[in-house]
C-alpha cells in the first residue's frame, strides 16, 4: 500500500555513474535525464540527492536545492566489484538512515545494486543494461556483466522504462515475470529548448550529434551521405560527439574508421568538431537544416527529442523504441539505417523543400510538448513513487 506522503515530505535518492555538472566525470544521455527528473521534483517541492559513484574524489556539495555525493571509486586488493558494492550500501543506507530518503533510484547499466541489502524501496530505471545494448547489437555479453545485471534486479521493488520498447526487452532478457515495470518517458525542461527563428538556418546542412561509437549508426553515415550528395551537391554533414574506440575491430578510433570510409570528394564535405560544450551544440542545431539520428542501439535517445523541440526535422532509425518517439513522416521520419537509399532519398526530400522542413520541425515541437514536457513527467514520477513509499 501506497501513503500519501505530501511532495514536501517526500525525499528522493539518485544513484547514477554520471551526472551533467563541472565537477563530475563526463556525463551523457543517462546524466542528463536524471538531471532533469531531479530538477522537476525539485520544483514541485520534494527533496532530492543524488550519488554520483566511480569518482576521483569524495565530496557533498548542494546546488540548486540538489545535494550532491561524490563516491570516489574505492579499490581493494581483489574481488573490488563486490567490496564497493559494499561500500556503497553502506553509505546509502547511512545516509538513508540520517536525512530520512524513502526510495532510492538506480540505473540498470553495470548491475550497480548486486549484492545490495538497501533499508529502503529500490526503483531500477531501465536506462540501457549492457545486455540489452549487447542483445540490439547482436553482440556476446560477458557472462560476469549479465550476471551482475541479472543479480541487481533482485532486490529492487519496481522498474521504470523510458519506453515500453526497452521495458519490455529488458524484461524478457531479465526473465522478470510479474515485476511491476511502469513505462513514464525521459523528459525535457522545453523552454530550454528554443528556437524562435526556425526558417533561419544554413540550407543543406546536416547535424549528427552522440557519441562516435558503431551502435549509433555512425559507419552507415559515409554511404548515406554519398547519396544525398547526388540528389543534392550542396550538402554538409557536421558530426559532434565523443570519439570511442571501435568493439569489433578493436581500433582505437571509430571517427578514423569512418573518415576512411569517406570517398576524397565527399571527406571535404564532413566536419568533425568532437566534444563541444552544450551551449554550442544548441547553436548547431539551430543552424542545421536536418538532423540525423540512424543509430542501432537506444532506449529512447535524448538528443533526438532535444532537436524535436528545436523544431528540427529528424531523420531516425526506425527501431522500436523510437516509434514511440516520432509518428513517421509527420514529426519525423524513421527509417532502418541500413537501408541507405531511402534514408538518403527522405534526407534530400527534406533538404530539397524547405517548407515540408518547416511543417515537419513544428509538429515534432508540438509532439515533444505533448509526450516529454518534464513538468508532466515528474508528476507522473512522483505518482509511481508514491505508490512504492509504505
């Protein structure tokens, strides 16, 4: 049975690998929802920590009415996966224990909660295991990692999945039978996401934004991209993103697999500018006619709805997650990666009418206000948690 703790009463914990701010490690899609889950229920009155594990150094500070743990990464002699596992309990359930935390939230990534007694309710929140990322890919799983992420579902009480596509995977990879799995989507703070002149941007300019990694789909880019040239001369394509070493040739480099996929008269045509600061990369999708998102691996893709609210029109892989994202040729188009013909074919559609451009960047606004607005999201949240705090 659920109370009916008021929001005020209400305390949150995080527990999270990365989070988007100046004195944590580098953070990504997964950071940045938690971030701005943690921002909305700040604003709708409840008290919110969150532990940032894996770090150089021990420190709490608060910001924004958000107290921040940093949990240096503690190494033992051996077996230091089940030792800071330990470590970890312990500073939660001490912590727990004095500022009075009703639920603790933790990703799926890593297994972190193996071997973890908490003294309250546990949500995992399917942000992407390893399995289920090894399983879209059609990789092998290190059976240490499945086991790790198999063990850590046990003591939690629900599951939150961003989209019923990877709730549902993830459950059927898992083996979860009855569990509880409530599908609530990643959300957006929308007026940070603005674009007052949506006509003004550089025709025929491409965006691809993540990181530089084969399961985005960025190795299917070199051939897209040769056929959009053909139906239009005048494109660019501009990638942002952390470069990554390649999974299945071991090179250190995917942007250079890439680059060396590129015929000499298309490379001219392609920048890449790496990790930019985000205030940058908003400059960028503004500027862009279309941006590209063909990736192989989601469980629902940030950067996607953030360039929907920037009125920008997307062309997405079609894989199941993202059909719950986009309603295909009306705020976006999904497409299969591999399938380069068309993907080009919808590209220079887009690029060749800028008014279908126009159309399809106001719908996906529209969209993302419906679906992803956070103020919903989190109330939405807080309802689910309401439901686990006895």
């Amino acid at each position: 049975m659920g109370s009916d703790k008021k929001n005020h009463d209400m305390h949150i914990g995080f527990l999270t690998p990365e989070y988007p701010h100046p004195k944590l490690d580098t953070s990504g899609g997964l950071g940045t929802s938690i971030k701005n889950l943690a921002e909305a229920l700040i604003a709708e009155n409840l008290k919110v920590m969150v532990f940032v594990y894996g770090q150089k150094q021990d420190e709490v500070f608060s910001e924004n009415g958000i107290v921040f743990h940093r949990i240096k990464q503690r190494r033992t002699p051996f077996l230091t996966w089940f030792t800071y596992r330990k470590y970890l309990q312990n500073y939660l359930n001490r912590v727990a224990k004095a500022e009075h935390i009703d639920l603790i939230e933790a990703p799926d990534w890593t297994g972190i909660t193996a071997f973890m007694k908490l003294r309250v309710p546990l949500v995992i929140r399917f942000h992407g295991s390893d399995a289920y990322f090894c399983h879209l890919e059609g990789r092998k799983q290190k059976r240490k990692n499945f086991w790790f992420e198999k063990t850590a579902m046990q003591p939690a009480q629900a599951f939150i999945a961003p989209t019923a596509f990877a709730g549902n995977l993830s459950k059927e990879i898992f083996g979860l039978k009855n569990e509880t799995v409530r599908t609530i989507h990643y959300g957006l703070k929308l007026p940070d996401f603005s674009n007052p002149n949506p006509d003004d941007f550089e025709p025929g300019t491409l965006l691809y934004i993540g990181t530089i990694i084969r399961k985005k789909g960025v190795l299917e880019l070199p051939e897209i991209f040769k056929k959009v040239l053909s139906g239009y001369p005048g494109a660019k394509l501009i990638l942002i993103g952390a470069d990554s070493p390649d999974i299945q040739t071991n090179a250190p480099s995917t942007w250079k697999i890439l680059e060396e996929k590129l015929e000499e008269s298309v490379r001219e045509k392609v920048q890449y500018l790496g990790k930019i600061p985000y205030a940058e990369v908003q400059n960028h999708i503004r500027n862009a006619q279309v941006c590209l998102f063909p990736t192989f691996a989601e469980t629902l893709g940030m950067v996607t709805i953030e360039s929907m609210a920037m009125q920008k029109p997307v062309v997405n892989s079609n894989m199941g997650w993202a059909q719950e994202l986009i309603e295909d040729g009306k705020s976006g188009f999904l497409i299969h990666p591999k399938d380069h013909g068309l993907y080009a074919e919808r590209i220079v559609d887009l690029l060749n009418h800028p008014e279908l451009c126009r159309e399809m960047g106001k719908n996906a606004r529209q969209r993302v206000a419906e679906k992803f607005d956070i103020k919903q999201l989190a109330l939405e949240n807080i309802r689910f948690y309401q439901s686990l705090i006895s």
